[in-house]
C-alpha cells in the first residue's frame, strides 16, 4: 500500500491569501490541527493551528511564520514512510505530490484510521494479548510456538514500546475468542500477559491501538 492509494480530494487546502480565521474554520469542519497551503499546485507549506494563534486571525497566512518545514510525501511512498513522518512531526495529515512536485491531496490520520481497521486483521474476529518482556527476550517464533501448540493462529502482531526503558508490549492478534487455554500456556513459559481484549474493539480503543502503534513508529 503506497500514498497514492489513500489520498483524500475532499479536504481542499488553503492559500497564502486565506486569512488565519478562515484556516482555522476550515480545520473546525475537517477535524484536523493542520492544513496544507498550495498555491497554483505548488505546495509551498503546511501551518498548524498554534502558528495561526501566534499571529493576527484577520491577516493572511502568507504573512506568517510556519513552524514545520514543508512537510510531504510522494505518492509512490509506502504507508509506513509516511506514518513515521506523520508520527515524528506530530501532524494530523501530510500533503502528498507527484515526481513533478505537484500537489495531488492530503492523507489524514482518519484515514489511515480507517485503513487500519480494515487492515491487518484489526477487523477479524478473535482476541487481542498484549505481552510485556525485555526487548532481549523478544523472539516472535518462540511466542507463535507456544501459541500455536494450543491450536491457536496468530493473524498479525506488532510491538510498542515504552520510552527511556528496555521494556516493550508484543501485541497478538488471534483467530480464537476463548483464550483461557493459550494464557495459561504462556505464562508456563513465564510470559507475563499485560491485559486481553475478548470483545469486538470500539473506535476509541481501536484509535488508542492505532496510535500505540504510530508512538511505535516514532520511537
């Protein structure tokens, strides 16, 4: 999956003659903290809601000062290039162009939202285990032994770890509701089980994974 494939043509971007009031509205309709500024399809910068709340609301955004530097992507990049970058600058979308540098749309963080929920197995059904270890006892094939022993599939997985620690949470995916048999298989083998999750994930929680999984990215 590359950017082309998740660009939005619905949100519109602004101009360097849109006063700050008039960005800020339109981040109030879209739910974003961030538009993109293209003038005859030349992206010229991304501006962020605290640098229209520096300046005067009734002046236009070309005369103020951006705090990113012209952030984007192309649209042949993968999805995980521009999640990092998403991720590292703290943005809720990221302008995307084409090899002649033309502006072509936006990604938004709803929109990876939702690919992610489609994606990956998020939408099957089964359970979530989150493990906690020491990066060094991190071995995936070990875990999917001890797993599949019990009859059980792993169906993705992905790990978040904490900052400033050796710790991270190996987070599983599995094709089966009752777990009671693979919990107990686990912590034979001494692996501590952070939390579960049964039921099917409502959109917090599953924003709450998402952006584990974004933290993830960045560290």
């Amino acid at each position: 999956m590359n950017a082309l494939n998740l660009i939005s043509h619905t949100l519109e971007p602004i101009k360097t003659s849109n006063t700050g009031q008039e960005a800020l509205d339109q981040m109030s309709d879209n739910n974003v903290r961030h538009l993109p500024i293209v003038n005859n399809k030349q992206l010229l910068g991304v501006i962020a809601e605290e640098d229209i709340l520096e300046h005067d609301l009734n002046e236009p955004i070309g005369s103020y000062r951006l705090s990113l530097q012209r952030p984007f992507v192309k649209d042949a990049d993968h999805i995980f290039d521009l999640m990092a970058q998403i991720a590292r600058l703290g943005l809720t979308l990221i302008p995307v162009v084409d090899e002649e540098d033309q502006y072509m749309g936006v990604i938004c963080q709803e929109s990876l939202l939702e690919y992610f929920s489609g994606s990956f197995s998020f939408s099957e059904r089964g359970s979530i285990i989150v493990l906690e270890m020491s990066k060094p006892d991190y071995a995936l094939s070990e875990i999917s032994r001890v797993v599949e022993s019990e009859g059980v599939a792993i169906i993705s997985a992905f790990i978040s770890s904490q900052p400033d620690t050796n710790k991270i949470y190996v987070h599983l995916k599995i094709n089966k509701t009752e777990v009671g048999r693979v919990l107990a298989a686990l912590e034979r083998y001494e692996y501590v089980v952070h939390s579960m999750y049964t039921e099917e994930q409502d959109a917090d929680v599953l924003k709450d994974r998402f952006e584990s999984f974004m933290h993830y990215l960045n560290v």
